[in-house]
C-alpha cells in the first residue's frame, strides 16, 4: 500500500548517532504523509555529542508542522481518537527494545506503541543498539514473533569495533512502511 496521505506516528528513542539521516528520512516522508512527532523522553530532553536536544525539537516540529509528543499523556490518545495509520519508531533503541517486548509502558514511545496496538496499528521498527547481538536477541526475537510488529531490514554497525551492534538501513523505510501497511514483513530481514 503506498504511503501518499497515510498518517504516520514517527518516534525517536536514543540512538542519538543516527538522528541526523533519521530526521532527513521524516522530511521526505513529510512530502508524501501527515507526520506525527513522538519522541522519548530522553530524545527529547539530552543534549549529545551529536547535538543538541533543542536543534533536534526545532527541526521537528519544523518539518511536520506539529508539536512534538513528548509525555505519556500526550500520547495515550493515539490508540483512541484512531490518529495513526502506521508507528515507526527509528530510531528505536536496545532500551526501547527490551521494553516493548516486556510490556513497559514508561516513555511517550512505548505508550504511544501501545496505544495504537489497541487498533492493531502496524508498528515498524529500525533498530539501531549496540547490544542486539548480545542482551537484546532475545527481545529482538520476541518482536518478529508478534502480530503487528514489522523491522526495517537491519546489519551489523561495525563489526570490527562494535560486533554485537545493528542498525537499520535508512533506504528501506519507506517500502518497509509500505509493506507493514498490508501486514507483510518487508523481506530479506537481515542484510
């Protein structure tokens, strides 16, 4: 199903490393969908070696024209008032990960998730931790066994320096997007 209209839930968790090709993503979404803004509260709030939280916050809401959704509050309503046709969540941390295959419902994402999951709301997920080859395989694989819940093909960071980390591949969100639109797992997985 193609994207053109669709309203897309966008949320980012802390893997900081990626928020620039991330939010360059959203802009082009933004041209083709209604984009809304989730972030997690520490996304939302710390300033990185990667920049600073309120240059981030101003890009945002610049390009989705929306004020960002940064509490549990906020983003409780999704699931109700039926505001999203689809939730990715890129990036989409091993801390975010390990709590939606636990059912931890602490950060605006994860109740945002939850929410629309109340819709059976496809959700996508572009991993990006540097522990999914270690403490988090287990909750990666707890994820690709549930109804709803689509990745973004994914690979190994660097595995010289970093050989338990993945990221997702920036090029495939759309048609990932696209493909959990119709509830199918964009395929290979793992490239």
């Amino acid at each position: 199903m193609k994207i053109d209209n669709k309203n897309i839930g966008f949320a980012l968790t802390g893997s900081f490393c990626t928020f620039d090709k991330t939010i360059n993503e959203m802009e082009k979404l933004s041209k083709k969908c209604n984009i809304f803004p989730i972030m997690s509260f520490n996304s939302y709030n710390l300033d990185t070696k990667f920049g600073k939280a309120i240059d981030f916050k101003n890009r945002i809401e610049k390009i989705c024209n929306k004020k960002i959704i940064c509490s549990i509050q906020e983003a409780e309503p999704i699931g109700p008032k039926k505001m999203l046709d689809i939730l990715l969540i890129a990036p989409c941390s091993g801390n975010t990960i390990s709590k939606l295959a636990n059912d931890i419902i602490d950060t605006p994402v994860t109740m945002a998730c939850k929410s629309a999951l109340r819709n059976s709301t496809p959700i996508v997920i572009g991993i990006s931790t540097n522990n999914a080859l270690s403490g988090n395989a287990e909750n990666i694989g707890k994820l690709l066994n549930r109804k709803n819940y689509f990745f973004i093909p994914f690979k190994q960071d660097n595995p010289i320096t970093k050989p338990r980390s993945i990221v997702f591949d920036f090029s495939y969100i759309e048609k990932t997007i696209e493909e959990a639109l119709d509830y199918k797992q964009i395929s290979p997985i793992i490239l």
